[in-house]
C-alpha cells in the first residue's frame, strides 16, 4: 500500500510551501519482480507554493566570446518582457531566453574578468502564477572555461 499524505488543498489560496510524506509499506512486490520490500519505508519532501516563483540556482560561465547566466526557477517563467526584469552592472547588452527550467542570459559583451550583480524585479511572473516575494539580488564572477580536449 503507498500512501501519499499532504495538506495541499487547491480550494485554498495560501501563499506557502506544503510539507509531503510518502510511506511505501513493507511487503511491496514491484511489477515483473519477486522480492518484496522487507520494511516500510518512508520519505519527506517540500512542495513549493504555486503561487511564489523562487530562484533555485544561477551558474555564470564564459567561453572566450559570450557570457551565458543559467538561472534555475521553481517554475517556468513567462516569456513577456523577460528581459525588462533583469538588470546586469555593470550593464551589458544581452538576450534573454525562456527554458524549462527557467531562463538563460547571454551576449558578447560580457568581459570574463568581471563579476556582475544581477537583479531580477519582484514583477517577474511564472507560468502557472508565482511571483517573486522579494528581488533577487546576487554577485556573479564569469568564469572563463579552460581549453580542454575530450574524447
């Protein structure tokens, strides 16, 4: 028996992250095999407010020509004027792309021996309706990549 608890109640609006528990009791057979689960097993996770678009992770790279920022959201991004969220300082021009994951930053006038400071404005929308409780403020050094070869 898997049995999945959680407080996520759609009719409610609240504005926070739901705590979830999975527990796969003992005894459990998985399809096509022979040996069960000799105990229960149990797991915890966080699942993120729909409505709060949070920033996961953002990694600064730089390959001798272009800059790229990867920046990784809780959820997809809307595309509608991305880049009018973002501020780079020193200012650089670049493009800004939706992913499925969030979006990347790129452009040729990025100089690999500067850290910029990105901004990313509270009015950011995610595409299922999460948005920013506060802007996202963090220093990033470019880190050219070293000429490697690899078979």
């Amino acid at each position: 028996m898997i049995k999945f608890l959680y407080g996520l109640r759609v009719c409610q609006q609240k504005i926070r992250d739901y705590d979830i528990k999975i527990s796969i009791d003992k005894g459990i057979v998985p399809e096509g095999g022979t040996n069960a689960t000799k105990e229960k097993t149990e797991a915890k996770a966080l699942v993120p407010s729909p409505f709060t678009l949070t920033v996961n992770d953002v990694n600064a790279d730089h390959d001798g020509s272009t800059g790229t920022i990867t920046v990784k959201t809780s959820q997809q991004v809307s595309p509608d004027n991305l880049a009018s969220f973002i501020k780079l300082d020193p200012a650089v021009k670049f493009t800004a792309t939706v992913t499925d994951d969030g979006f990347t930053i790129s452009g040729d006038g990025f100089d690999a021996s500067k850290s910029y400071a990105f901004t990313l404005a509270k009015g950011l929308r995610g595409k299922i309706g999460g948005v920013p409780k506060d802007e996202y403020k963090i220093i990033l050094p470019l880190e050219k990549c070293k000429p490697a070869i690899s078979l």
